[in-house]
C-alpha cells in the first residue's frame, strides 16, 4: 500500500472514531432526555407541593428535623421543580436514581427513637456533574469519558450522605471546566433562569441556574479561577470557595485532575440559596468523617466560637484591580456592602490589592496552562472541542515564537500588556521551570500575606466580576474571541483578563465568597452607556458596555475574602451582610 493508501486508511480510521464518539455523546444525551421524561410522567401522578419549595433553607431544615415534612415529600417536591424549570434553563446532566430509596429509608430511620437526625437530614442537594458518584460517569462535557461510570462515591459525597443530604441531580458545565460559560457536545448549553438569554456563568453554571431557578436549595460546585463564584453572582445565590484543600477532592473531577497540578489547586464548595445553607454545609462536611476518610485534609472543624462572634471587624475595599474596569452597578454593589458594613459597627478601609496583574499573567495562566494543554490531547483527539477550550488549545498549541512574532505585529494595531503576559508567555518546557515557577508563586503567597498584615484587615470586600451576566455568546467573548482557527494569534480579547477579580483569590488559596447585593438598575445601564461614567480602555471593556443594555433587574454580587482556613470569617461578614440588607 502506497503512501497515499496509507493516508487514506488513516484518515478513515479517525473518522470512524470521530463518529463513534459522537454517537456515544448522542446516546448520553438522549439517555438523560428519557430518564427525564420518565421521572416527569411518574411525577404526574404526584400533587407539587410549591410551598415547600418556596421554603428558606432554615425553615425547611426545621420542619424536618422536627417531623412536619417526610423526606420523601420534599425529594419529590424539589424533583418537579427541578424537571419544570430545566425545561427552559437545559441545567440537568443526570437524574439520580437512587435519590428515593435514600429518601424512604431517611423516613423510616425517622421512626427510631434512638436515631438523632443530622444537620442536613432530607436536604435534597444539586450536585456538578465532576462530582464523583458511584455508578455515574464524570465527563467535564468530553464525549470521550462518557459511560466510564465511577466504581464509588468521592469522599464529599460520602459525608454528605452520612449527613442526611441526598443527591438527587447532577448539573450542566462547560467542557474542561476552563470557562465562564456552561455549554458542552454532550449535554448542550445551559441559560440563565433570570434571563434566557444570558449566561449562568461557569464552570458550575448548571448549579448556579438551578438553585437561581429554585430548583434547589444547595449544591456542590467546583473552582480553580472563579467558577463557583462566578455563576452564583450570574444567577443571585450565594457561594463559598473554600480554601483549597480544606474540603476532600479525592474522587471527583477536576482541572487538577488531569496532569495533577498542584500549583493552583481547584476545590468543591457549596453553593445555596443563602447564607445559612452554606452554613449548614460547612458544619456537617467539617467532621470525623471527611478527616478519617480523606486524611491529607487538616482535621480542623467548623469554628462556631469566630462565626458567632460579634466582635467589630477591620474589613478592606475597592471596585478596581487594574485589570479590567467594572461597570457603574458593581462598583455601586461594592459601596452599598460598605455602607450596610459600616453601619453594623465594622471598620471599612479603601486598600489596593498587591500585583494582581502580576498574579493573574504570571502566576494564574502559567500554572493552568503550563503543560500547554497537553493534558487534554487525548480526550480531544477525536472530538471537535467547545469554543473556548478551542481557543485555548490552539493558542497552546502554536510555537513560543509564532506567539511571540504575531504578538509583536498585533502592538502595532491596538497594545494591550495583557497580550504582553498571556500571548507571549514562555512556555513551561522542564521541570526545573516547574521548579522556579513554584517558587515564584510561593514568594507572591507570602508578599501578599505581608502586605494584608501591613493594612490590618480582617476581610475584604470586592468585586466578583466586572459586569453582570453576558448574552450567550457574548461571554465566549469576553473568554478570548475568536474567528477562525488562524486567527488565534489575532485575539480581539485576551484570554481571561475579566477572570482577574477571581483568580486572585485562587492563586493565593484565599476562602471567598458570594452573594447577590443589589440588582441593575435603569440609572446603572445609563451610566454605563454615558462616556462621562464609564470609559472603556481595553477591547473587553467595550464589549462590556455594549453588552449592558438589558441588564435592568439582573444581580450584582460582590465578593467576601479572608485569610486561609477563616471560612468562618467569610461566612460572618456574608450573613452580617445578608441580614441587613434583607432588612432594608
């Protein structure tokens, strides 16, 4: 057989694959659409029961610890709505199927005089599909892992079943997980329950739609840049980032997974419909369980004594990075938090944060993409990759002075240092590299614990984003555009520069959390449009402005940060937050 024989059969043979893979992640697909239907039809015959729904997550805790509910009444309470809503929001990957007998058996250990009820007892909970759950495949939206089913629960799951929690769906995200929007090949794209038109943001988008639906009432995302936060600030709900390793990861997906980069480790988080939800979480994860299961995981419990104090707090501010600008309604959220802050009694402080371009360019990318995304290789081999994963793997993939070259030519239409740090970073190409790369990175940890220590804070108090949830499409963009497979050299947008707000927090393994403070008002939209409020500088910024008009009525979270291992700080501040602002 000749050569061109040979390249024939070659490119047959990957076309086989090609289909097959494809076929594969139709037939998952179309697995989820009837599991969906059939647990529809079976509802039916069921009376919804909204109220419980509607229901605060401390009144529903109470009413089952307390007997007024059966468990198996909420599951299926939480089941309609969850299956109504996703009809319009696309934010289910899986249904559970053993979310019932979970429930039955909770119910009859009920009965038992001897049984003490744990803190989250009959709590249905939403969980991203990167969770590891036995019996169930965690593809992160690759066709490519579809059917490969986990041989058992991670160690998360398995303490919030000895909890009480019962997972009873699985949630939408982008694939890889390297994004802020919530679309895959194998199970679509996922929209905003507040506008269909926009994003939930990501990578947990699909947590962050269905709990903003009222689907449900608490869930397990996952963040390595902003993806817990992000969609809960998309959405209006509330959100925790732990601090990188103080919740077990062993058993679920994630971006540390492939490659094992430890650099910038991912964690799982809750997110809920409030403040005491995330609480609740906290406190029953925090145990004896997770600390026997997991032993890499400090056995440090939830501190009641910090989170219950109410000894005034120093807490830092600012509505600027030096990255990007944000629009007048998050700025506007951030002094609303300090006023409301202040008012309770605690110290506010304007401080800048240290060089978090510096972090952002030459620590955050650098460490997520230093293996130039050969990690994902095989998974893509035969798989057309998403939009932004396809951004990046074809950036990754060019030269180090192709970039370099292209880079050059682009400073002659429009300079950007942004394209100075992400397009022309030298690639990690040796473990020594790696080496002086983590040295560099646990110098910047310790410059920024220092200079935190200069201002004297406690917490502080910042924007989570620089805008409000895009347009679909829109936030592809704002990710890094792109309009052919050449033109990745040309990026409009540089990768993740909106991501910076975030990503700081991530490099420095910082505990943050989010939630929604106010919402766009008419006056923020014209303020945005008006040159005399906002002027873009950057490609980004002149998207974002052309992005808010419709943005009227959507929420605007802000972030709430603390030291490593004050969870229970975040938590304060958020609820000190929350109740005000629910007050007023």
């Amino acid at each position: 057989m000749g050569t061109a024989g040979l390249s024939t059969l070659y490119a047959g043979v990957q076309l086989y694959k090609r289909r097959k893979i494809k076929d594969r992640a139709l037939s998952r697909a179309e697995k989820t659409r009837q599991n969906l239907e059939s647990l529809k039809k079976k509802l039916l015959l069921l009376k919804e029961q909204e109220e419980i729904t509607q229901l605060s997550f401390s009144q529903l805790f109470q009413k089952l610890q307390t007997g007024q509910l059966k468990v198996l009444d909420v599951l299926h309470s939480y089941q309609i709505k969850a299956i109504t809503e996703n009809e319009r929001i696309n934010a289910i990957t899986d249904i559970i199927q053993l979310s019932e007998s979970i429930a039955e058996k909770l119910d009859t250990y009920s009965n038992t005089s001897t049984y003490v009820k744990p803190l989250l007892y009959g709590i249905p909970i939403s969980v991203k599909e990167s969770c590891g759950l036995e019996g169930e495949d965690c593809t992160a939206g690759f066709s490519a892992l579809v059917d490969k089913a986990k041989v058992e629960d991670s160690v998360l799951i398995k303490v919030l079943k000895l909890q009480g929690a019962i997972p009873f769906i699985r949630t939408n995200l982008p694939q890889g997980m390297r994004s802020f929007s919530c679309t895959n090949p194998v199970y679509g794209e996922t929209r905003n329950p507040l506008s269909t038109s926009r994003s939930p943001g990501g990578s947990s988008g699909g947590e962050g739609a269905i709990i903003g639906a009222g689907g449900s009432v608490l869930g397990v995302g996952s963040d390595i840049g902003g993806s817990i936060r992000i969609p809960a600030s998309f959405c209006g709900v509330c959100a925790l980032k732990p601090t990188s390793g103080r919740l077990s990861s062993v058993g679920n997906f994630g971006t540390t997974t492939i490659g094992g980069q430890q650099l910038i480790r991912g964690t799982d988080g809750p997110m809920g419909r409030d403040v005491t939800s995330l609480v609740h979480f906290m406190k029953s994860v925090l145990g004896k369980e997770m600390f026997t299961l997991d032993p890499t995981v400090p056995p440090i419990p939830f501190n009641d004594k910090v989170f219950e104090s109410k000894e005034p707090l120093r807490i830092g501010y600012y509505v600027y990075d030096g990255c990007t600008h944000c629009v007048p309604a998050v700025e506007r959220a951030v002094l609303i938090a300090k006023t409301v802050l202040h008012n309770l009694g605690h110290t506010l402080i304007e401080i800048q944060p240290y060089k978090p371009f510096y972090a952002f360019s030459e620590l955050f990318v650098p460490a997520l993409f230093g293996d130039d995304c050969e990690s994902y290789r095989d998974l893509l081999a035969h798989e057309s990759p998403g939009q932004e994963m396809h951004t990046i793997y074809q950036l990754c993939q060019l030269p180090y002075f192709v970039r370099w070259t292209m880079s050059k030519l682009k400073e002659f239409t429009s300079f950007d240092p942004m394209n100075e740090c992400v397009v022309k970073r030298r690639p990690i190409r040796s473990l020594t590299d790696w080496f002086r790369k983590t040295v560099e990175c646990k110098t910047y940890q310790l410059e920024f614990n220092t200079e935190w220590i200069k201002q004297k804070v406690d917490a502080v108090i910042c924007p989570c984003m620089p805008c409000v949830a895009p347009q679909i499409g829109i936030e592809k963009d704002l990710f890094g555009r792109l309009n052919s497979s050449i033109s990745v050299i040309f990026l409009e947008q540089h990768p993740f520069r909106t991501l910076s707000y975030t990503s700081l927090y991530n490099v420095v393994n910082y505990p943050a959390g989010t939630l929604p403070v106010t919402k766009v008002t008419a006056s923020d939209v014209a303020k945005t449009m008006s040159s005399t409020f906002y002027k873009p500088e950057t490609n980004i910024e002149k998207l974002i402005q052309e992005d808010s008009d419709g943005t009227e009525g959507l929420p605007v979270g802000i972030q709430i940060v603390a030291r490593p291992y004050q969870e229970e700080v975040v938590l304060r501040v958020m609820l000190d937050l929350e109740t005000a602002l629910r007050m007023h």
